[in-house]
C-alpha cells in the first residue's frame, strides 16, 4: 500500500509539478493516519520548487513548437529527476521511522537493565545461599568462590518454564504450593545479587565473562584457562536463582548451578526446610549435567 501510494506521488509530481506535491502529502498523510512531519513536507516541497520553478517554455532548448509535444517533452526531462528526488524523499522517511524504532529499543533496553539493579533481594535468601554454597562448594582444595552477579533459574522460554514447574512439582516431595508459586514469580525475570552472603572463605560476584573469553581467546588458551588464571583457586562459576518461599518462611526452593569446565558442571533445584531457626536441605532435583 505505501509502495503504490509513493508511486503514484511520483508519476503525479511529474506531470502536474509541486501544487500537486503539496496536496498530495497531505492527503497521503490523512489517509495512513499518521502524524504530520513538516521538517519532510518542506524538505520534499522545497526541492520539487527548485526542480519546476524555473522549467517553462522559453527555458526548454527543444525546437518543439507542438503544444502537445512540448508536455511530453518537459515530462520525459523531468522523469530520472524527479525519480532520484523522490527515492532521497522516501529514503529519508524511512531513516526516521529506524531512528526512531532503535533508539525507542535502546531506551528499552536501558530501563531493563536499570530495574535490575535497583530491585532488593530478600536478607533470608542470602541466608539460603551461604548454606548451600558452604556445604556443595567450597571443598578443600577452593580458595575462593566466583558467583555470577545475576541470578538465573528459570528457561526464558515459557514453554520451558511451565515444563520445568511441573518437572518440579513432580519430583520433589512435600513442596508447598505457596513455595513454588513464590518462586516462579521472583525468576521471571534477572537480579543483581550483593555481597550480603556469610561464606567460609573469600567470594567475588562477576557478570559472566566466559562469554568474552570465548569471542577474544588468546594464542593456547581455552576460555576457562583464562579463567583459571584470572580467578586462582575458584571452584568454577556458579550462579543462583530467587529463593521461593512459603508464607512463613519455613520452606524454600532455590536453583544453584556450578560450571567448572566446558563438560564439568550440574544444576539443580533444591527443597529446604527450617528446623529451630536453621535451614538444611530436604530434597534435590538434577536441572542439568555436563
């Protein structure tokens, strides 16, 4: 419908000049319902002045003295003109129109990753993790413990997530439906973790360098060897979801992941319970194994 509606403009502006250019943006306009862009209208209106201003009889150097010859002739001149005036005024058009999608993206983009640090994680949950990361983690030969700074858990694809609900639901025994509701809706979407955790030794939170390692490698080394070197002595990367919740906290599910290699790592979901004010683990399922 545009395509067909600029051609029209085209053929019309070759024949009939610029009043006709000016009426018909205007109408072209009304009828797509879109808002009026006067930088493009004097633009286009400026450039079809100065294209048949100045083109009348006695400037035409055509030895054509048939009034009707004479109409044929200006439009066969005005044609690769008008032409390239009119795909620079289309061109334009649709450089806005991406201009404005992109930068309506980046604002987008940039909220999203605004709200992800400025959204609170609950003390309880850091809780959960310091158990959990001192008894599956840290073993006698780690210095120190690298935990991806975002949390992670669910799949993005919510054909995955609704699997992975029922995969759980299934699989571990005696999980509240408060707990499982909690925890679906704090992973639907990433947060930044803080250094609120109460671990045995040393820790460092990190985005998830691997993925640059891989695209810039150095001369011999794999993106974990560079790993290694960067981070001496560390147990892998690991990564956490939200913790879930009953309504008195009495219950928990949580997802810890750990990589340590490119085929050496495991995810799981994880059940705990709080026993006298203490958490300890109930029951897991295998997310994942490489």
């Amino acid at each position: 419908m545009l395509l067909k509606s600029k051609t029209k403009l085209v053929f019309h502006l070759a024949v009939c000049g610029p009043d006709y250019l000016k009426h018909s943006i205007r109408r072209d306009r009304d009828e797509r319902n879109i808002p009026r862009q006067p930088k493009q209208e004097l633009v286009s209106l400026f450039l079809s002045f100065w294209l048949f201003g100045g083109w009348h009889g006695n400037h035409l150097d055509i030895a054509i003295t048939n009034s009707s010859q004479q109409k044929i002739g200006r439009f066969a001149m005005r044609i690769p003109i008008v032409l390239t005036i009119a795909f620079i005024i289309c061109l334009y058009s649709g450089c806005d129109g991406l201009r404005s999608k992109t930068t309506e993206k980046s604002e987008t983009s940039t909220a999203n990753k605004a709200s992800q640090l400025t959204l609170p994680v609950d003390p309880e949950e850091y809780v959960v993790y310091s158990l959990l990361i001192n008894d599956l983690l840290v073993k006698e030969n780690v210095k120190q413990v690298v935990i991806e700074r975002n949390t992670s858990g669910l799949s993005f694809s919510p054909v995955y997530q609704g699997q992975e609900m029922r995969d759980i639901q299934l699989s571990i025994k005696g999980l509240d439906k408060e707990t499982i509701s909690d925890f679906y809706a704090k992973n639907l979407q990433r947060y930044q973790l803080q250094y609120l955790f109460k671990l045995k030794i040393a820790y460092v939170l990190i985005n998830n360098i691997l993925v640059e390692f891989e695209e810039n490698p150095k001369p011999g080394m794999s993106a974990w060897d560079e790993f290694y070197r960067k981070y001496e002595g560390a147990q892998g990367l690991a990564s956490l979801s939200r913790v879930g919740f009953n309504s008195n906290k009495s219950q928990a599910l949580v997802y810890l992941g750990n990589q340590s290699g490119l085929t050496l790592g495991q995810g799981r979901f994880i059940l705990l319970i709080k026993k006298h004010g203490i958490w300890e683990i109930r029951d897991k399922m295998k997310a994942w194994i490489s």
